[in-house]
C-alpha cells in the first residue's frame, strides 16, 4: 500500500513523541514510517529509506542494557537525525561523550543557532525549543561540529555535514517548538533530498493500484459501522474494485438515531456500494435481555455478531478478503518503557479475530494513516462531512450507554436523549471542538415536578471530552448556556428522564464510555 516515494524511518525507543514525529514529517508531505529501535540495519535498508530520525526515549545511554540501534543505521548512506536520546545515541556511539548534566532542563528554552542554511534554514537564530531531558551531550565525536546551544545546554544542536549526521537535544516535534515543523521539514527535504509531494490524492493513487494488485480478482467483504475509518475504507475498495466489493450492515438495535438511513443513503444511494442491510435488533435484544453485567454485554454483542456476520457471509458464497479499518496507531509495534503485559480495562468489539475464523485473507488499506489522515482521505474521496466528521463510537453500541439492563423502551429514550445533546453541540458549533459527546441512561430514578404533578423517573448524564487518541480525555468546558438548553429540551422533550447531570471526570481515572 506504500507510496513509491522514499519514506523516512523514525526509529521508536519508546519515546512519547515517536507518533507524533512521523506526523510532522508527513505535515512536510513526506512518507514516514514507525520502526521499533532493535530492527538492523538490513531491514532499515529494505525500506529504501530516504532519511532515519532516531526518537527520543526514556532510557539513558550511560546505563547497562540501554537500547541502541544497529550501528549500521549511520553507514546507510542516508542522512540521520537524533532527537533527545537519538542525539545523545550519536554522541554516545560516535565517539563523543554524554553526561549526566548537573542541570535537568524541562519545559521552555532559548535555542542560539549557528546555522542559517540548511538545516536551520529559514529559523529565528533565537528561537523558543522545548526540552525534556537529564543526560547531555558534554564532548562531541570527531567530525562534529555544535550547531546551537541553550543557556543550560551547551551543545543542543550538532552537525556533521559531511556524513549529514545531525542531532538536537530539544524536541522539534512538539507544539513548544514553534518553529519546529519547519526544522524537520528543512530535514527532510533539504537534507534528505525529499520532494515533498506526499498528498492524499497520492494516495488514493497508489493505495488504489496496491489494492487491484493484492486483491487480483479476488471478492472483498466487509463489515461496514458507519464510523469514519470502515466508511472510509469502503469507499477506498469500491474505487480499486467496483462490485467486487461487499458491504455488510448489522442494525444490531444499538444505533443513534437515524444511522441505519445515513449509512444506507450514502453508501447504497449515492457510492453505489454492494450494501447487505441486516436488520438483527430482535436477536441483539433478545441476547442482551437480562444482561447488566458490563463485559457480559460486550462479549454477548461480540459472539453474535460474529454469528451474524458469518452467517452473511456465508450466503455471499466464494469471498476471498476481509477487509478492516485497521489505523497506524494499532500497528505500530510499541516499545514498551517499562516491559510487562497491560491489563484488560474493557474487552474491545471489533472484527479482529475474524480472518482466521473464516478463513480469509486481511485486506487493510489504511493501515499506514493516521486518524486525521484517514479524515483528510475521506473528504478527498467525496464523503459528506457527517461521516468524516463523527464522534467514535463503539462497537457494542448503546448498550455500554444504557447502564443496567437494555431494553427496547430504554434504547428508545437514550437514543431521543443522545440526539438533543448532539444536536445543540452542533447548534453551538461546538463539534469539531470535542473528541466525543454522548449520553449516558443511568438505573437510577428520581422525583421531580413537572407541570405541578410528581413525576418518578430515570436519570441521564451527559459527557462530553477533549482527547488526542482516547488514551487520555478531560472532560469538555461547555458555556454554561449550552448545558441548561439540553437539560431543558431532554427533560420537557424524552419521556422517560426528569433529570439531567454533568459528567466532570477525566481519564483517567474515568473511562470516556460508562461501561
Ligand atoms: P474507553 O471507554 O475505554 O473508550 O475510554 C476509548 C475509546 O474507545 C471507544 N470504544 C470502543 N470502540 N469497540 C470500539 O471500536 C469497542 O468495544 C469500544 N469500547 C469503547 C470509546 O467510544 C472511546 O472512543
């Protein structure tokens, strides 16, 4: 699926900010890669890389066992970049010297460069960096030469041009850096000889020929949500492969409001998509009847629709691909700082285990993007806003919303309850602004006073939160008018609720869903 241009390799050693240098770099429209540390030097090569960036980590060179790459990365041929412990990797193995420095710098400093040419070309020569670091270089290898300096760090950037080997103790990729986007894109592209035309109309280019290729004349099959990345997905293999492409719904009865039509309308109606449609909710319903239990829920609404699905695609006969939504994030082989396996929080529906099951080849055409990129493609290849655009939603639907038992009646006023809250979010213009609003339908009831009479009904709380990847959120600061307009209009306008909260926990220690 890769573009034919030469990308450039960010080796990973677990740094917080590995993701976010292959994002900056592809800002500078440059294809980038994740690699863990460990992988050789060979295996670099077979990249055809264009550059390699060394990230920064947790580690510290002066100690045993810390991670090195394979020394061959600086005999490649390619221009090298350490950032943070990537720089201190070249002093370290190079044959200068690092040090344990009195002064820790975190946080804002003042970078004095020397050179206004090529790799700090078009910089401040006084420019605001970002450091985040104990160790420091204190001797420079042979050949090197410094090219800035901070107050508290005396070699913050260094040079050797000759073999183009650079290295800054400060973080480029972050937003403290203000002109750092431009000193990676000054890497790649003055340095590292990139063109720079890495678009997503490229894209859509080469990922469409790498699509006909793999596919041959294969048949593709895929489960279809109606959330951004398996819309996008489907409209990506429709283009590569017209009616050899599949789609299958599932209206499990755990929807928002007027999904069903939204996913049918576009993808059926307007891309022309081979759309199965199944309606399941009484299967769904019947399943979770009784069920409370938050991973009973989920793992009932996992199993059967796996059944469903396979029962599909059963019927489709001879299909030889299952394609999935697959993003970076979730292939990136992390390198883990600490070692030793997480722990289950939340038992994820998705359609992982589903390949092997059915004996089917995986088909992943967006496994190198980014979720903004994913956004950025989708609105390239012409789907409306109110896809591209959508909060995430989760597999397991409205039941992980629907707090104690989920019943037709119950879905029916959480659904009407999640309706008003989006739509005055987007009244607000307050969308785009939020990682994810929802609503949750608690087993609890209170007494109000409605219209003079005791009324004796459930409670819903609203949450609403701001997050870069869902592994973290805070909870989202509305006007306090947006807040009374959606108390208002749920309580005069859903049957069933008399009273509405504010959901102000962060994640941690919350999750974004309630279950
Ligand atoms: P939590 O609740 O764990 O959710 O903070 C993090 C993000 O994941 C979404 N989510 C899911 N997505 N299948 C999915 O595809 C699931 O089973 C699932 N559970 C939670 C959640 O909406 C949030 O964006």
């Amino acid at each position: 699926m890769q573009d034919k241009q030469r990308p450039i390799i960010v080796l990973d050693f677990g740094a917080q900010y590995s993701k976010l240098i292959a994002r900056r770099v592809r800002d500078a429209r440059v294809f980038s890669l994740i690699l863990p540390y460990n992988v050789t030097a060979a295996e670099i090569r077979a990249h055809d890389p264009a550059g390699v960036i060394l990230s920064g980590g947790p580690a510290s060179v002066l100690a045993p066992g810390a991670p090195k790459p394979d020394p061959g990365v600086f005999t490649l041929g390619v221009p090298v970049l350490g950032i943070c412990y990537g720089c201190q990797l070249i002093a370290d193995m190079l044959g200068g010297a690092v040090e344990a420095s009195g002064r820790r710098e975190y946080g804002v400093a003042h970078l004095e460069h020397f050179d206004g040419r090529g790799f700090f070309a078009g910089v401040a020569e006084y420019t605001q960096v970002w450091m985040s670091h104990g160790d420091a270089v204190a001797a420079l290898p042979p050949g090197f030469e410094t090219t800035g300096a901070t107050e508290n760090c005396a070699h913050a950037a260094l040079a050797d041009e000759t073999r183009c080997i650079y290295g800054v103790q400060f973080h480029p990729e972050v937003a403290h850096t203000p002109q750092g986007g431009r000193i990676l894109a000054n890497f790649v592209h003055n340095i590292c000889g990139c063109p720079g035309d890495w678009t997503m109309g490229s894209f859509v280019e080469s990922a469409t020929a790498a699509i006909q290729e793999q596919v041959g004349d294969g048949r593709v099959l895929l489960a279809l949500s109606g959330g951004v990345d398996s819309s996008v997905a489907a409209v990506l293999l429709h283009r590569a492969l017209g009616q050899r492409l599949t789609c299958v719904f599932v209206n499990n009865g755990l929807l928002r409001e007027g999904e069903p039509e939204l996913v049918r309308e576009v993808f059926r109606d307007h891309f022309q998509i081979d759309l199965r449609y199944v309606d399941a909710e009484d299967r769904f319903l019947n399943r979770l009847a009784g069920v409370s239990d938050p991973e009973e829920k989920r793992k009932a609404i996992g199993n059967l629709f796996i059944e469903v699905f396979d029962e599909e695609a059963e019927a489709l006969g001879q299909v030889d691909f299952l394609a999935q939504g697959t993003l970076y994030p979730d292939v990136i082989e992390s390198v883990s700082a600490t070692g030793g396996p997480s722990v289950t929080i939340k038992s994820h529906h998705n359609v992982g285990g589903l390949p092997e099951r059915m004996n089917l080849k995986l088909l992943e055409p967006l496994r190198e993007l980014f979720k903004d990129e994913v956004r950025a493609l989708g609105a390239e290849l012409g789907l409306p806003d109110a896809i591209v655009w959508r909060h995430p939603f989760p597999g397991p639907g409205l039941a992980v919303r629907c707090v104690g038992e989920v019943t037709k009646p119950r879905l029916a006023t959480l659904r009407a309850a999640d309706a008003i809250f989006i739509e005055e979010i987007r009244n607000a213009g307050l969308y785009r602004d939020i990682w994810q609003a929802l609503v949750c339908l608690l087993p609890v009831r209170s007494v109000g006073v409605q219209g003079d009479e005791r009324t004796y009904e459930e409670v819903c709380s609203l949450r609403a939160v701001t997050s870069e990847d869902a592994m973290t959120a805070d909870w989202f600061r509305f006007p306090p008018e947006v807040l009374q307009r959606v108390s208002n209009r749920i309580c005069n306008e859903v049957k069933h609720i008399n009273r509405v909260l504010y959901d102000v926990t962060s994640k941690p220690p919350g999750t974004i869903e309630w279950e």
